[in-house]
C-alpha cells in the first residue's frame, strides 16, 4: 500500500537504547539563519519531525527559534506539537583534550538553540587524535547522564574509530555514526562496524549534493519507477535502513524528497545502484584520521 509524505515521515528508526528517531531528518548544512528558518518552518508543517544542526554550522539558535515559534503557533501547529514530538541533533566542533571545554561547549549549544536539551549530540569527527576522541566521549557522556542530552552518537568515524570508542566500554553507547552514503560512496567497511555494533547509520549528503543527478544507471532507475534521481536515492536510503538527511531550502524540494512511499526498489536495481559505488567524497573525509 503506498504511504502519503506525512507517512514517510512519521517513520523512526529503533536506537539500541530502546528509543527511536525519524528516519527521513532534513540536514540543516550550510543554511544561513534566514533559510535556516524558513525551511525549518516549512519542513515543520510539511511533516518534517526530524533536525540535524551542529556547533558548525552557526545555526542552533535560528533552528530552535523556528522549532519554537511553529510549536507556539496556533495557525501553523494545527497537529498540537510538542517539544517531545521534535526531534534536533546537533555536534561538537571541535574534539578537545580539556574535558570542561567540551562540557561547556555542549551547555552552550543547549542554551543556544532554546530547546531546554538537545535530542542527539554527536562528536562531528575523529579529528584531534585518541585522547581529544576519548575525553570529548567523556564529556558527551555526562551530558547525557546531566539530561542536558538525551542519546550520544559519532559522526565521520571510520571503523577504526568505532573499534577504539567501544574498547573503553563506554557507559553511555554511541546510538549512531553520521557518514556520508549514497549509491556513489556506499562505505561498506565503515557500515559493518557499526552493525556490529548495534549503531545506526546516518546518512548525510545521501543525495550526493547533486554531483550525479545526470548518472545514466540513476537516472534509468529513475525513469523506471515514474520518479526522480533525488526520490530513488533517498529511498535507496531508506531501504538500507539508514536515517537519512537530505537538505533542501526550496520548499516543494523538502516536500519531494519526502515523496517516497509510492514505490520500492527491486534488489537487482539495488544492486545496480550499489555498482556505482566510486567512493565519491562531495566534501570532507576525516574517516581514516589518526
């Protein structure tokens, strides 16, 4: 049975701390404050339940506002929701050796998006070696354990990475890696560490940030199933079982890739958009950082 877009979008992912977030978040990266607030509106009343921020990105505080302002608004938040119902994730910056740095880095956040706590915090990436990950990790904890955060998670670790957090035999586990994925960048070696783990993968630019729209086995597939480049890569997503963040300050864009329910992806056209992986990076990579 086809699902609507609110369908979609209403669908969580079950963390192995027994709670769960939306699959389909959109990604708020590099979005200045004003689109950051009009696409987080539009995305609120479009059916969005999911916000992916980060220290990095200089827009927590416009997120929270708009998460605020809707919820506060009679005219737009005709659902009745609630804080408890949205979910917003945001990342360190920066890894550090000084613990209160970090712990004081996460306060700010908390108070610079207004929310009273942030859902999901995330350390952005392996960057600044064993120590700063680990003493970062700390900091990451006890916020969770203070309630200033509700679940902790990775972002752009390599295996490696993930075999060095789960070594110390964290008291708060990583529920979550955020890494980029897509047909052209599928990171196998990366996806079977965190299954080992129980750690859910986020994938972020899963729309490769446009660079391939005009592959021919993508648009084929596209073409095949009636839909477009975007909505067959957003579902190759989610059938994976990823959460995915695709991003979009174009109002009928975030109503699009959304767009998903009305069809599935046979195996042998999945297995044709897994033969495209050519480890493609549209960014960074500190996956392989020391």
């Amino acid at each position: 049975m086809s699902e609507t877009v609110t369908d979609m979008l209403s669908r969580r992912v079950k963390l192995s701390n027994g709670l769960s977030i939306p699959q389909i978040q959109l990604g708020l990266y590099m979005m200045s404050g004003a689109e950051t607030t009009r696409s987080v509106r539009w995305a609120l009343g479009g059916g969005y339940r999911g916000f992916d921020g980060a220290q990095w990105y200089g827009n927590e505080r416009e997120a929270g506002q708009a998460i605020l302002s809707f919820l506060s608004s009679s005219t737009e938040n005709t659902a009745g929701l609630t804080r408890e119902d949205i979910h917003f994730t945001s990342k360190l910056k920066d890894n550090r050796t000084n613990y209160d740095a970090v712990r004081a880095s996460i306060c700010k956040s908390v108070k610079e998006c207004g929310l009273g706590y942030i859902d999901l915090f995330l350390l952005h990436s392996p960057l600044g070696g064993h120590e700063a990950r680990l003493t970062s990790w700390k900091a990451v904890e006890d916020a969770v354990l203070a309630g200033e955060v509700k679940m902790a998670g990775v972002s752009n670790y390599g295996a490696k990475h993930i075999e060095e957090l789960m070594a110390t035999e964290p008291k708060v586990r990583p529920v979550v890696n955020q890494i980029e994925c897509h047909p052209f960048n599928t990171q196998t070696e990366i996806r079977a560490a965190c299954e080992k783990y129980g750690i859910v993968v986020e994938a972020y630019a899963p729309l490769a940030r446009g660079m391939r729209m005009r592959d021919r086995t993508l648009g084929a597939v596209a073409k095949k199933y009636g839909v477009t480049p975007a909505q067959v890569l957003v579902r190759w997503s989610l059938q994976k079982g990823f959460v995915t963040l695709p991003k979009s300050v174009k109002k009928e864009r975030l109503v699009e890739n959304a767009d998903v329910g009305g069809f599935e992806l046979a195996e042998e056209d999945v297995k044709k958009l897994d033969g495209l992986d050519e480890k493609l990076v549209t960014d960074w990579d500190p996956t392989d950082a020391d």
